[in-house]
C-alpha cells in the first residue's frame, strides 16, 4: 500500500472536517428543528452542504477517482433506498 500524497492527506483531513460540521447541523435540526435555538433560519445547512460538496470533488480530483464511477454507486443507492427507505419511490 503505498503512501498518501500531501494533497490527498490535506483533501482527506478537510474532507472530515466538513462532513462533521455537516454533522453537526443535521444533529443540531433533529433536536431544534430547522431553526437554531434563538429561532432565526437555519443557513447553515446549506453552507455546510456546499463545503462538503466541494471537498467530495476535491477528493475526486486528488485521489483520481472518476466522478462517473461514483456515479454508478450512487446510482445504485438509490435503488436500494427505491426499496428500503421512502426517500426514493
């Protein structure tokens, strides 16, 4: 198994990062709903969402992973939640 790249130590560590404030909002509207505890509007969702959106392309991009073969993946999730969750249907 050979090493991990700078780059693709960095995307990865920032990758985690994001996904956990990501986290943090969607445990943060299950307990508060969609706004926060003064009642102003969540945006934070969205901001969150975009952050690991970008991260998820950079790990595209620096762990040369095609984004078509991901594409198939999600692809097949979908059809598992088609069958297992009301998400899709």
């Amino acid at each position: 198994m050979s090493e991990l790249t700078g780059y693709q130590k960095e995307a990865a560590v920032n990758a985690i990062e994001e996904m956990s404030e990501l986290t943090k909002v969607l445990a943060k509207m299950l307990r508060f709903g969609r706004t926060d505890e003064t009642g102003k509007p969540r945006s934070t969702l969205e901001e969150e969402l975009g952050d690991v959106c970008l991260m998820m392309d950079l790990i595209h991009k620096h762990f040369d992973i095609d984004p078509a073969d991901t594409e198939e993946r999600k692809q097949d999730k979908r059809d598992k939640l088609g069958v297992w969750s009301s998400l899709y249907g």
